[in-house]
C-alpha cells in the first residue's frame, strides 16, 4: 500500500510516498519513538482512496499495535493539517472545527506531529531516508502482540473481542 503512492501527488512538490518518508525521517532525527515514527511513515496511507478520511484508514490499520495516543494523532491529523493550510483554503471556521479537540489529552500531540513533522515534508530536496531504513522497524511494530503492547486493549470492547482472535492470525516476519 505504501509503495502504491509513489508517483500520486495531491498538489504538492513531492508524491505521497517521498511525503510519507520525509516525514518519518523527520520524525527519527527529531528523537520521536519508533511507533511514532512508523505513524508518521505510514499516517496518509490512505490519501489515494479517501482524502477526507485518509487518517481513519492509517488508525484502523495501525490501531492494535500502536499507542492510544499514536492512534488519535493518525485519526485527528487532518484537521490539524488543515487549520496549518487554512489561508491556501476557502475553510470556514478550521480554528472551531480544530479547537473542538482542545480538552482532548493527544490534542498537543497531534499539533506537535503536524507542525514539525506532517507540515514540512514537502521538500524535494530534503535528504530523506529511504523506505528499507524503516522497514525494521515497521516489522518490529506489526509484531507486538495486538492491543496488549499498545496499551489499547481496554479501550473498547471491540479490542478485546479482536484480541482473543488474535492468535490465530500469523505475525508480520511469517508473511
């Protein structure tokens, strides 16, 4: 899926795939944490398929291996992003619509994600690291054990129902 956004751009100097690696790479030399830095490689997977929605599609995928935190960050960061851009839009009230969020615990979170990193890997000439620098570490994400090492386990019930029908999945080194 990462690799399918090469080449698909959205208006911007450089394609989603040299976006998501800049980020990460941004991220990394910031000292972000490795699950941190994974979201930010793969936090618009899913620009191609539903822009309005691209960061429920990276949550969904991520969520049983990754931070609460993390998670509301990929679902929330779109918002974030746009009250950034909100003078390149005709946007009505983005600061309302992004200030709802404000008692949220992860509402810093997603600023500090979006303003240091999502909002600044745009640079075509920005020496990015490449995506086989980042695959350890995606694989060492994919195997923790679904909602346990992410803390996420109690979240919902839905999580513990998914939980338990975790072990008859194989993990990420056997695919």
């Amino acid at each position: 899926m990462f690799k399918a956004q090469q080449g698909f751009s959205i208006g911007f100097p450089v394609d989603l795939y040299t976006h998501g690696l800049q980020t990460a790479t941004l991220a990394l030399r910031d000292g972000c944490d490795e699950e941190t830095v994974v979201c930010a490689l793969l936090h618009d997977l899913g620009e191609c398929w539903s822009s309005i929605n691209h960061g429920e599609i990276a949550a969904s995928l991520l969520r049983p291996y990754i931070s609460p935190e993390n998670y509301w960050v990929l679902n929330h960061h779109e918002v974030f992003q746009a009250y950034i851009y909100k003078n390149g839009f005709d946007l009505k009230d983005i600061e309302g619509v992004r200030n709802q969020f404000k008692d949220s615990p992860h509402f810093d979170a997603c600023a500090r994600f979006c303003e240091r990193y999502d909002s600044k890997a745009f640079d075509p000439d920005y020496d990015t690291l490449p995506l086989e620098h980042f695959i350890p570490m995606i694989i060492r994400i994919f195997n923790r054990k679904p909602y346990v090492e992410s803390g996420c386990l109690n979240d919902a019930a839905v999580n513990v129902a998914k939980f338990s029908l975790a072990e008859a999945y194989p993990n990420a080194e056997e695919n």
